[in-house]
C-alpha cells in the first residue's frame, strides 16, 4: 500500500454503515439495544470484546456513548481492519487484532484474558453449527463471571413461511427503491473500495481469502434459529439466555455467564 497517499477513514466508515443499512435498516436499533444490555448488566465502564469487528461499527457507538469504555476489535479481514484502524488513530481506547476465529488458539491474541462483554452483530452467519458451538465454548472462557455476550444476527424463525414471504418481499422492495437512489450493496462498496489507491492491496489481499463479492463467491451464510444459538449458548456454559430484541428475520441473544 503507498503510504504517501491520505485515506478518507471516516468516509468509508460512514460508506460501509450506510452499505449495512441497505441490508438493514433496523442496524442502530439492534446497536442500541446492545450497548443497552452491557450498561444494564455491567456498568457504563466497560472492557469489551468487539467480535468480527469489521471497520469497527460497535466500537464506535460503544466509545461515542461510553467515555471511560475500551474495546477490543477482532477480525480476520485485512481491509476492514485497515480502515478500523485508521478510523480510530489516536484513539487509545480502541485496538485492533487480526485472528481467525476458526483458529483454536485465537484467544491467544488478545491483550486481556477477560471481559465484561463480547459484542457481535451480523458477523456469525459464515460459521457452520460445529464451529459455532466451539466458538460459543472459548467465549464462555473469554467473558468474566457476571459479564454478558451478545450476537445480533439473522437468526429466522421457519415456524412462520408466510411472514417470511411477506418480509421478504417488502425488504426487495425497499432495497430495490434505495438502489434507485444510487444506494450500494456489498458487491458496489467492495468494487469501490478495490478502486482507492490506499486500499487496493488490502481489498486484494482480502478477495485471496474470502473471494471476490462482484464474483459471487464469498461463502454461504449458515442460519439458525435463536432458539439453536440459546441452547448452544446454554450448552457452552452461559447460565441466563434469552433474546433481547428481535425482528422478524433477526433477533439479538443475549448471555449472561
């Protein structure tokens, strides 16, 4: 990457959140709710473990609305992480980690041992059951006695096809009239961003290991039911879960160790 060259950070943080309310409009609610729960149960000063970070959408709102909070983000994606840490520079609140979370020994790379709270939104969707219940069983060592994790994900409820429909096609419908009005989806935000001269090499670097979007080979999302996530959560260690908000393709499981 040529670093003479300056990146708009907090450009493409604000294009990647506006790319996420394409998908879901509903985001800072389900952000809310989130940051909601961390104050109820541990405090306004939280240590937090922002999960799949991404560009670090959690740890902003987290650090916007809690002074004394400090957040670590954890990725695996070279150009999310590089606009995550150039977003928040000289902010010695936050940090950033690269790690899989599909690597056993990941924990490994944290600067802390515990935390008040882990904090994920639609980021887990690409982990398979098995991989989900390991991942739930290291964070059941991660999150400290009294602390609480939260995944924000689609978690759809089969129970019910005819509102699935129904939704399914009000959400095309939105989507369709925001693309008319030059919103972009992932595909467009990712082609733009191979584009910037700052970030080109990362953006490369990232399609070697999860693909290219404008290819359509980026993986298949892998859902389930809140319900699952409950009872894995349960299973992992976690004493009280239960959802904490919820639409009607995504819900928020909260657990409480």
């Amino acid at each position: 990457m040529t670093e003479t060259l300056a990146a708009d950070w907090g450009g493409w943080q604000r294009s990647w959140d506006r790319q996420q309310e394409w998908y879901l409009p509903d985001r800072e609610e389900r952000f809310r709710v989130m940051l909601d729960a961390v104050e109820a149960v541990v405090g306004p000063r939280p240590r937090v473990l922002d999960l799949a970070c991404g560009t670090g959408s959690i740890s902003d709102r987290l650090l916007n609305r809690f002074p004394q909070a400090t957040s670590t983000g954890v990725d695996l994606d070279p150009a999310l992480l590089t606009i995550a840490r150039g977003h928040f520079a000289g902010e010695p609140r936050a940090e950033f980690v690269t790690a899989d979370l599909r690597d056993p020994d990941w924990t490994a790379r944290l600067p802390h041992r515990r935390y008040d709270a882990v904090l994920t939104a639609t980021a887990l969707h690409w982990l398979g059951a098995d991989e989900l219940r390991v991942l739930y069983g290291q964070l059941a060592a991660v999150v400290r006695d009294g602390g609480i994790f939260v995944n924000a994900d689609h978690m759809p409820d089969e129970s019910s096809p005819r509102l699935n429909a129904a939704d399914r096609a009000y959400r095309h419908a939105r989507q369709e009239r925001a693309r008319r009005e030059g919103a972009q989806d992932w595909a467009d935000w990712w082609r733009a961003a191979a584009q910037d001269p700052v970030l080109a090499d990362v953006v490369a670097e990232r399609f070697g290991i999860f693909g290219n979007p404008a290819d359509g080979d980026h993986g298949e999302d892998k859902v389930y039911p809140a319900a699952w996530h409950m009872d894995a959560l349960r299973a992992a260690g976690f004493g009280e879960v239960r959802t904490a908000w919820c639409s009607l393709t995504d819900a928020a499981v909260l657990a409480l160790k």
